[in-house]
C-alpha cells in the first residue's frame, strides 16, 4: 500500500504568515502570548492571548476566512500545486459554518454583534476559495470534533485516499480569537491568568489564540513525480470519541488513542511526542500519565515531549495543524523543539521535557496528540521515510 505523505503544509499564527516564522518562534523558545490590542469581550480581563499580528486587507473579512485562504494558499504552495486537481477533497474544520443568510438579530449599535458571529462561524468555505488556488468546485466536507478536528480530519483524509476517493486530499482551518469561544473556555475554569505553561509544575490554565492551518496529504508517489516533498508519511491513525467524562483528556483513554495509533503504524519504536498539553492541571497530568504508560510499553527511557501552546496559545479546532507541523519539522531536521514558558518541569520518569531546543539522532517516528471535551481523541503518528 502506498504511503499518504503530507506535502505542504501552511499556516497562520500569532508569529505571523508562514510555517518558518512559526518554526522559528518555537525553536527560539519564544511567547507570542500577551495583552490583547484587538480582541475584547464582556468576560476579558486582560489575560495573555495569542493574537496573529497580520491584519487583512480593509474589507477582507472575516478573518476567520482570511486566515483560512493564507494557510489554504501556502500549503498549495509547499505542495507545488498550482490549483486542487479535479476530485479533490478539501476538509473543512471548524464550527458550522452559516449556510445561507439568518435572520440578523438586534445587534449593537456599532455593530460589534455581527462582527462576532461572523468570527464565530465557519470558516466558509467560499471565503478560503474566493481568491483562487482551487479547482472551480472542490468537494467540500466539514468535520467539527472539538479541539481534535484537525487531526480527526487528517485521519478521514488519509482514508479516502487510501480509498481512491480522491488524489488530494486538504485539511484547511482557522480560530479567530471570539467572544463567544472565550466564555465557553472561561466558564469551565480553563483559562489561566498568566501566560499557559505546558507541564510547569505551577501551570494555572490555557491561553487562547488565534490563527489558520492547512495540510496537504496524497499519495507519495504523486507528490514524488511532481517534485515536492514526500518525506514524512502519516503512517498510524487512531481518532475515538470515547471515554466517561466530559473532560478534555482522560488518561486511559489517551493511552490507548496513542497505542492505536502505533498499532496502525506496525510501529516498534517512538522517537518524538508532540503533545496537545494545553498547560491545565488537570489535562497536563492526565496526558503525562498516558506518555508515561506507553514510553514504558515501548522501553523508550528519555521520550522528547512539547508542546506549541505556551508559544502561541490553543487554536482550538485547528490546533492540530501547528502540531503537526512542528512534529513534521522536528523529523526533517532532527531537533525537537522547546515548550514555551517551561520553567519548572513536572518530573518524569521517562519523558524529556525539554526547556531548550534537543537534538535528535536518526529520529524517524514522532506521535501527534490531540484532545478535545466529549471525549474526541485522536492521535497521529508520523514516519520519516
């Protein structure tokens, strides 16, 4: 059976446009978190959030869709792909987005009430085309599975191409920084009044960010015989809703999300760990406790761990896609890259969670966690080929 490669990559984040400035941010261990000069909401009180600094052009709006077209563009761009060939798949990840025009109900007198849902909704699909770099008539899909939307749609996508459903297959999204989505996360108690820190001892909850996130994946062959890269294969996929709370990560079930998805890899070994860790106390642990179970499975005895989140925030429904990103960079040129805001390590037994960027030796295999409420779970697992 063919390998399913991720060609191209793009995306958005408060580093800026692009996957290098992105990688870059990491691998310098920086914090893009901080006050917000955009964003407001009844329930914000000042605390550090992920805003991307670039602005789209006067009536380019919604961001949410700006955000989207940009990483949609880039991600052609890596991939060597002037527009989608015909049958392709575009896997759309986010909230539902609007349909069709609703009633508009009273909004403020600014306006700002529009404003809002519009960054809450979607991303429209016709709003990530608009400009070009698709075929006239993709097939559209959405998926909507919490935080773990972007890696349960690499998952689908890897299954309609191993199906011959499609030739190409892209994950395209984007998370706008919302009233809305910050209440849902504020009322839950997740939001910390600091800046996140990923597996601090003293983390004190997520800072929200905002941003966009697009991969290509198609057979390797394909990306081969046009040139583009065709180096890191999603070789193992396990994506679950399961598990008898509503929390966000449950140990048990994230272990076995992981094991799953080496199992569907036939993978004997597990070189890197790209964790969701959105520094909460009660999610950090659950997941460290997971990595701890089967690093000892694996007989792995130093296991490299980040996270991206302290660096620039949760994206929520595209989170995925800077986390593959990054476990995809940190295959390619062997360095793992340090969690953001990691000062006081929690211990470990057999994980490495580093505070400076490590290298890696022959590293072929890195894990993508993703983990979302209602038990959405979902794990990658990446090969260098």
């Amino acid at each position: 059976m063919s390998d399913i490669v991720i060609s191209g990559l793009g995306l958005v984040t408060p580093f800026g446009r692009g996957v290098e400035p992105y990688w870059q941010g990491l691998l310098g261990g920086r914090s893009a978190l901080g006050a917000a000069r955009r964003f407001a909401a009844p329930l914000y009180r000042g605390e550090p959030v992920g805003e991307v600094p670039w602005d789209p052009a006067p009536g380019d709006a919604p961001r949410k869709s700006a955000y989207a077209r940009a990483a949609f563009g880039e991600a052609l761009r890596a991939a060597g792909l002037a527009e989608l060939p015909d049958s392709a798949v575009v896997l759309v990840v986010g909230q539902a987005p609007a349909t069709a025009p609703a009633p508009a109900p009273a909004p403020a007198p600014d306006g700002r009430l529009l404003d809002e849902e519009r960054e809450f909704l979607g991303p429209d699909p016709a709003g990530v085309f608009g400009s070009g770099g698709a075929s006239a008539s993709p097939r559209v899909l959405h998926l909507s599975h919490a935080c773990a939307s972007a890696v349960f749609a690499v998952g689908y996508a890897r299954e309609l191409l191993r199906a011959g459903a499609a030739p190409v297959a892209v994950v395209v999204g984007s998370s706008v920084l919302n009233q809305y989505e910050y209440a849902s996360m504020d009322v839950v108690r997740a939001v910390g009044r600091t800046a996140a820190r990923p597996f601090d001892a003293e983390r004190a909850g997520i800072s929200l960010g905002e941003g966009g996130g697009a991969v290509v994946l198609e057979h390797a062959e394909r990306a081969r015989a046009r040139g583009a890269l065709a180096d890191i294969a999603v070789a193992g996929a396990a994506c679950r809703v399961s598990g008898p709370k509503a929390a966000a990560s449950d140990a048990a079930q994230v272990a076995r999300c992981m094991r799953d998805a080496l199992a569907d890899a036939a993978a004997d070994r597990l070189d890197h760990v790209h964790a969701h860790a959105t520094g909460t106390g009660q999610g950090d642990a659950a997941e460290l406790t997971a990595l701890e179970a089967v690093a000892a499975e694996s007989g792995a005895r130093a296991l490299p761990v980040s996270s991206h989140k302290g660096a620039i925030g949760h994206l929520l429904h595209i989170s995925g896609a800077p986390a593959i990103a990054a476990a995809a960079l940190t295959l390619r040129t062997g360095i793992a890259p340090p969690t953001a805001g990691l000062r006081a390590p929690e211990p470990t037994e057999r994980l490495v969670l580093p505070t400076a960027p490590l290298e890696l030796t022959g590293a072929r295999a890195a894990a993508v966690n993703s983990f979302g409420f209602g038990g959405n779970n979902a794990s990658l697992l990446l090969l260098r080929r």
